[in-house]
C-alpha cells in the first residue's frame, strides 16, 4: 500500500509559480513511478506528467512542456511539481498518483485506470 498526500496547491495570478508536494509513505518510495494528473471544473482528469524510479526519465501532457517540471526526492519519499507561467486555464485539481501498471522508458502511463494509488488533491487556481 501507499498513501500520498498532497500540498503546495493556492491562489495565484497568471503568470505566477507555485510548487506543490506530494509526500509518499508505505513501501519504499524508489520502488515505484510517480504522476500528476489535475482535473479542472467540469472536466475530465488528465494526465499533467509523471517521472520513473530514478527521476531519468520524464513525461510531459503537451500542455505544460516548457512550464511545469517534475522532480522527485527519493530521500524525502517526495514528488514535486513546478509549475511556472501559470494560465487560467491551469485552474484545476492536482492530483498526486503512484504505482502505474507500467511505464516503459518511451511510453508513460498517461491514463487514470493505470495508475494504482492516488492522493487526495490540491486545488490550483489561477485568476487572470
């Protein structure tokens, strides 16, 4: 089992940065991918991008290449998202994910029913 657990999420202008955190706890964090998916009023949840084991390799939703970054701590059993030059558009819940039923080193897990554990979200919102 693991348990994730969000932060980071808040109110900022377009333009603006935030990072949010996602704290992993249950088996050994380095065992395993991580995601972030977000998913804004009305819509579906989406794929945002997700990183492999030892954080080498990397997959980006086209809409925020060049904007977000995803890092993780394997120390910290942490996931970050950097989000910069953030966009109405971006207003959303992010959602923390773990554990995908694979992830080759060219093809990520960009579908929800791939991935095991989720966590509880954090709300994004971007105010023009």
């Amino acid at each position: 089992q693991v348990q994730l657990v969000e932060s980071g999420g808040g109110l900022v202008q377009a333009g603006g940065s935030l990072r949010l955190s996602c704290a992993a706890s249950g088996r050994p964090f380095s065992s395993y991918p991580m995601g972030w998916f977000r998913q804004g009023p009305g819509k579906e949840r989406e794929f945002v991008t997700a990183i492999r084991w030892s954080g080498g390799s990397t997959h980006y939703a086209d809409f925020v290449k060049g904007r977000f970054t995803i890092s993780r701590d394997n120390a910290k059993n942490t996931v970050y998202l950097q989000m910069n030059s953030l966009k109405v558009e971006d207003t959303a819940v992010y959602y923390c994910a773990a554990d995908p039923t694979y992830y080759s080193e060219h093809v990520a897990p960009t579908l929800v029913h791939e991935w095991k554990y989720w966590g509880q979200g954090t709300q994004v919102t971007v105010s023009s």
